[in-house]
C-alpha cells in the first residue's frame, strides 16, 4: 500500500513542477515580447529623429527656398498672384508632410512591419 502512495505521491509532484514550468516558460515568453515591443519601440524613435532631420534639410534647402525663389522670379504674374500661389503650395507642402509622417511613423504601422503585434499575440495565447 505505501509503494502506491509513494507512486501517487511522485506522480503528483511531477505534475505540479511540470505547471510551474509551464508557467515559468509562459512568463518568460511574455516578458521576451515586451522586450521586443520596447525594442522596436527604440527603433522607431530613432528612425523618427533621422527621417525629421533629413525632412527638415530637404524642405528648407531645397523646397521652400529654391522652387519659390525661382517661381516669384520667372513667373510674369502679378505680385497678388503670386503670394497666393506661395501661399497654396506653402499649405499644400506642410500637408502633405504631415501625412506621409502620419503614415510611415504610426506605431500601428511599425507594429505590423516588425511583426511585433504578432510576437505579443503569440506570447499572450500560449497560456498555460
């Protein structure tokens, strides 16, 4: 009867310590993902730095100044008409860059380009 009991009793511990490792393996998954998250995070901050630096180089260097330059001195219109028309491709400019920031630098736009989303999803689903 005590050979049983002692069987029972090893059984039961070996399925006690294989759930603490299921969960420890769980929360090691989850931790993992959130590094990456932060990660990618990091990366997007940077990348978001790099591409206002150059965004600023190109608009003023060449942009703003040069095309205007050339369209207020080559274009035989009235001094009226060209204000205005500085003045739609000035908002036109200023539109158009904060869209295609608004784009490219979403987070849920880097969330799915690294996968990310998926990485987190896959962590929280292997529960155990």
């Amino acid at each position: 009867m005590a050979k049983y009991f002692s069987k029972l009793a090893c059984l039961l511990l070996t399925q006690l310590v294989w759930q603490e490792k299921k969960s420890a393996l769980h929360l090691v998954s989850v931790k993992a993902a959130t590094c990456y998250v932060k990660g990618v995070q990091g990366a997007r901050q940077g990348v978001i730095g790099y591409l206002g630096l150059c965004l600023m180089r190109f608009i003023l260097g060449f942009g703003l100044v040069l095309l205007h330059l050339g369209l207020l001195l080559y274009l035989p219109w009235s001094t009226r008409e060209k204000g205005l028309l500085l003045l739609i491709l000035g908002v036109l400019y200023t539109a158009l860059a904060v869209v295609a920031f608004a784009v490219v630098l979403s987070q849920r736009t880097w969330m799915k380009a690294t996968r990310a989303d998926e990485v987190v999803r896959c962590a929280l689903r292997k529960r155990p």
